[in-house]
C-alpha cells in the first residue's frame, strides 16, 4: 500500500503531482480534485482575458475618437 503525500489516505496506485511543486505523489481523489480546480481556474483565466480584451478596444476606440 502507498500514502498520498496529500490526503495522507493509502491507496495501490499513486499518481504525479503538478510539475511546478516538488515532487509528490498522490491518489486518484486527490489528482481528480486538482484537475478539477485546474479546469475552473482556466475558466476564470478565460473569462478574464475576454474582459481585458474587450476594456482594451473601448479604451482604444474612446482614445481614438476624433476630438469634437
């Protein structure tokens, strides 16, 4: 048996931690979590970048604008 370095739970197979930490290893619950919050925060990031987008083109069209 194998002990998630996250849950701490034991389990017969571990899977790889996110590259950016330092090497740990964790269950199928514990990785499943982590994509899910991975997938959520690439919804935000998304959401964001279009808002940006969308301020930077107004700024651009008012800063453009023939004065008048």
């Amino acid at each position: 048996m194998k002990i998630c370095d996250i849950c701490g739970k034991t389990t017969d197979r571990l899977e790889l931690g996110p590259p950016e930490q330092p090497r740990i290893e964790m269950c199928g619950n514990c990785s499943h979590d982590l994509l899910a919050r991975f997938g959520a925060a690439e919804k935000q990031l998304s959401a964001m970048r279009t808002k940006l987008r969308l301020d930077a083109i107004a700024n651009w069209q008012a800063e453009r604008k023939p004065a008048g």
